[in-house]
C-alpha cells in the first residue's frame, strides 16, 4: 500500500511559530525514540512564522517526507494549528506536543497500549525539567484552596484524578475520534487553557475517562522563564471564556482563585521568599484590575 494513504497508528502534531531553533533537536528526539516504525506519522503545522521557508527546508533535507509540512494561512493560535494538523492527520491516535518538547524514551508502544482500553480519551505522561527532576505533569482543573491542597498530595506521590486535574497541554495523546466529537480545540482560545475546556468537555460526555503513566515521560524545561503579565492576562481571560462557555459560576471561581493566590502569598512570606511574595502580589494584582 503507499505510504502516503497508508493508515498509521500514532501522529504526532506539532505547531510551531518562530520555532526554528527547537524543532529540529524536539523531531531528532521523535524519531530517534521512534519504536513503532513506520506506524508512526508526523505532522508539522507552521503558525505563519517568518522564517517558515528555511526551516521547512531544513527539515525537507533531513527527513525527506517523513514529516508533513503545512504552512498555516493565519496565526490562529495553539488550538486553531493544533486543529489543522489533527485534521490532516491518518491515526487514530494523536500526539499533541509543543515543539520545546525533548523525548527521553521511546513512548508509543505504551501509548498504543493505553488505548487499547476503548473508553479512554487522553493519556498523559511525566513531564521533567531535567534528566533527573520531575515537573508539572498535569494541572489544577479549578484554582481554589481545596485543588491546590489536593494538588500538592497528588503531586506527592505522583498520582492523578480526572476530577481534579487536566494533564498538562505540552504533551499528551488523544484520541482522534473523541477529540473530534468535542469539538476540537476551542479556537477562541489563543495560547492558554485549552487543555483545561478540552479535558471538562471529554469528561462531560460521561462514557470516557483521562489517564496519567508516570512511566514514560518527556523532557520539557520551563523553571527559568520570567513571569510574564501578558501571558497570566492571556491564561485568565482563557478561564473566564471557560467559565462562561461551560456554565461555571465565574464570580464564585474568581473569589476561589484570588483567595488560592492571597494564601501562597502570605505562606511565602512566612516562609521569608520574598521574589515569591512579589509574583504572587502582581497574580492578585491583575486579577483585581481585570474583573
């Protein structure tokens, strides 16, 4: 059968936007841990980047058509590119992962494996800052007390609940046919919370369920990027959308949230960090300038 109608088992999509000094060692590590062969497809979604010419040759005369390269019209965002590359995508199984991304290991025997259960829709996996420290494998669904308390056992023991948590947007699978029927990626959302709408929708179809394996993981350093207001704004109006688009009490959440940031600050500063105390002040800051 050809290759190129040839139905594969897992396609990895990736979006990129001026990303051209990462994409290559993020698609050296996939196919270096490539463990299911040619079952493997990747699909690369370019968001309008300015340098998209060059680097879709780079990658042309490594890979040859190994990867395929689709030069987004518009800078629609993670989700709308995410979309795009879902679509052209033949596996049933997707790979959604950010192109900052490293793999360690190889992974998509065990993610094959985890779908082999009909009733599961995303699968998670370990996320590390380094070699030897483990990160933010998944997210608080709600930001209040009761989450962040829970949060900090959970992550304890390195454990998820589906009712708590939503597995972190940098890398995860899905499967293709429940993304699909959702909706997708909702793509009002620009850069941050899809991952959260995403997770309350598959859950809300009430059949299918989210898993999280500690034992196959990803490399994805994030400890030393700067706080950014921009980047907070854009995440919390994404919760705000997420409240109103799926019927949550915003003023309730939004009390929840500040009364979350109020406690990690006054516990920062029991605790004597003050360059903690100060991002925590500016979180609670432009939460009040933005109700």
């Amino acid at each position: 059968m050809n290759n190129h109608i040839k139905r594969k088992a897992v396609s990895v999509v990736i979006v990129t936007f001026n990303s051209e000094n990462l994409i290559m060692d993020c698609l050296d590590s996939i196919f270096k841990y490539n463990d299911i062969s040619d079952d493997l497809e990747v699909v690369l979604v370019d968001n309008c980047s300015k340098n998209y010419l060059s680097m879709f040759g780079s990658i042309e005369e490594k890979y040859g058509n190994k990867v395929v390269l689709i030069n987004n019209k518009v800078n629609g965002g993670y989700g709308q590119g995410n979309n795009l590359g879902v679509e052209v995508a033949k596996a049933p199984i997707i790979l959604i992962m950010n192109p900052d991304v490293r793999l360690v290991k190889p992974i998509f025997k065990r993610i094959l494996s985890l779908f082999e259960r009909r009733n599961i829709a995303i699968a998670g996996m370990q996320q590390y800052e380094s070699l030897l420290k483990r990160s933010q494998s998944f997210l608080m669904l709600r930001e209040d007390l009761c989450s962040l308390f829970l949060y900090a056992v959970y992550t304890k023991i390195n454990k998820f609940n589906e009712k708590y948590f939503c597995i972190s947007g940098a890398c995860f699978a899905v499967r293709k046919s429940v993304f699909t029927k959702v909706g997708m990626f909702d793509e009002q959302m620009f850069l941050y919370g899809e991952e959260r709408m995403l997770h309350y929708k598959i859950l809300r179809l009430g059949n299918y369920h989210i898993v999280y394996d500690s034992t196959i993981g990803y490399l994805h350093p994030k400890e030393n990027r700067e706080f950014s207001s921009k980047n907070f704004l854009l995440g919390y109006h994404s919760f705000i959308y997420t409240c109103d688009k799926l019927g949550l009490d915003l003023h309730r959440s939004r009390n929840k949230m500040l009364n979350m940031y109020r406690f990690l600050e006054f516990y920062s500063w029991a605790r004597g960090d003050k360059l903690k105390v100060k991002y925590y002040k500016e979180i609670i800051k432009l939460i009040k300038n933005n109700i």
